[in-house]
C-alpha cells in the first residue's frame, strides 16, 4: 500500500508539505487492521482521491486552512489508536480530520486571515462554514461514512457548542476526538491575531482546563498520554 499517496501525488498542486511521511504511515496501519481489505479498499482508494480533491480545493482557497486538515486528520487518527478503536472510527478520524473544515472555501479569505476581532456577522459567517461543509459533501455520497467530524466538531461536552448544541456522549466519538485535534493545532499554528501561536505545553494546559467543558475528559486523558515528540510527528 506504500504508493496510495504518491500515486494522487503526480498532478498534484498541494505543498509538498502536505505529503507528509506520517499520513501514508498511519493508512498503512489502518488498512492492516481491516479484515477482508479487499472488499474494502476499492472505495477507500475512491473516497482518498475525493478527499485529495477536496483538499486541493480548499489549500487554493486558503493554504493554511489546506495544511491544517492534514495535521488535524493525522493527529485525530493517532488519538483514536491511542483510545483502541477499532479501523473504522481510526479511518474516520483521518478522513474526516481531512475534510472536516472544507466548509472554509465559502468564507472569504479576508475574513479567515483577519488580523483584528472579528464582527458579530463575521463570526457568525464563520461558524456557518461547518453547515457548507455538509452541504458540500452531499455531492459526495462515498464521503459519508466520514461526515460526523464535519458536521460535529465544534460541538462542546458541556453542550454549548455548535451548531447542534450536542452534549456528552451524544456528539459521536469521532467529533470529539477531531474537536480535540483541531483545537490542539489551532493552538500551536501560526494565526494573525491573538491569542498568537502558543507552545505544546501552553496547548496542553488550555486543553486540560477546558477538559469536562468543551472536550471529553476521557478523550484529553488519552492525548496527555501522548508524547511531544509524538505529537509533533505527526506535524
């Protein structure tokens, strides 16, 4: 299975970034977990050269929104190993990680890089980017199995998330690992305003405060368990 990812990656105008070792490393594993790959891995394949797509899309739109589904997607599969479950919530961690901000194409860049607090209404435009997302995807109907990250992953424990309002273990275990994800690397990147980019260690003690609030706690106890040196391999 080494070539999946170089195969898509011919034609490709994504940053070389983007292909990161860890990304075929983590598939590789996964589909070592499937039993009967073979009838699997024809629309697994499928799905991956949507999601690619998708992905281009998004990186021409907005770069940093592009290399941010692939970290978000890398490192919400590897919570999802961490928490033992099984290939196909790990395979929905990864794809679902990589599409679950493709809402983003709908909101204008300025908006997105804006260096300053941003307006009610633009705030507002912001968070409807998870609603484009899923109607987005409609046109997708293999993608579907990966929807649930998309469509749940600003979603809080505490049920004040959105836009569903969600709580506890009613938001899908997939959302929550890829609520985590994609707050730990918003955290740690580079961003036009503040708070600015802040350290691992600066990540780790926000996401343990708001654990219980806006992250389930059993989900932050196993990313703890992560080493740094982990984490940013994965980067």
């Amino acid at each position: 299975m080494s070539q999946v990812l170089i195969d898509l990656n011919k034609d490709s105008k994504l940053p070389s970034a983007w292909y990161h070792v860890g990304s075929q490393k983590i598939l590789d594993e996964i589909l070592d977990d499937i039993p009967s790959k073979e009838v699997f891995l024809p629309q697994i394949l499928s799905c991956l050269e949507q999601i690619h797509n998708l992905i281009k899309e998004t990186s021409t739109h907005s770069l940093p929104t592009g290399l941010h589904l692939g970290r978000v997607g890398r490192l919400g599969a590897i919570i999802a190993q961490r928490a033992q479950l099984e290939w196909k919530e790990r395979l929905e961690c990864l794809y679902g990680g990589w599409i679950h901000d493709v809402g983003k194409i709908y909101i204008p860049e300025h908006i997105l890089n804006k260096p300053g607090r941003l307006t009610k209404e633009e705030y507002e435009l912001i968070q409807g980017h998870v609603t484009y997302g899923c109607e987005l995807l409609r046109d997708y109907p293999h993608l579907q199995p990966f929807v649930d990250p998309v469509k749940y992953h600003h979603e809080r424990w505490d049920g004040n998330g959105y836009p569903h309002k969600l709580k506890g273990l009613d938001i899908p275990v997939t959302a929550r690992i890829i609520a985590l994800s994609d707050a730990y690397d918003a955290i740690t990147s580079f961003r036009p305003y503040p708070p600015y980019q802040r350290t691992h260690e600066e990540a780790i003690e926000e996401i343990n405060r708001c654990s219980a609030s806006h992250f389930d706690p059993h989900i932050v106890d196993v990313f703890c368990r992560i080493t740094q040196e982990e984490i940013e391999a994965t980067l």
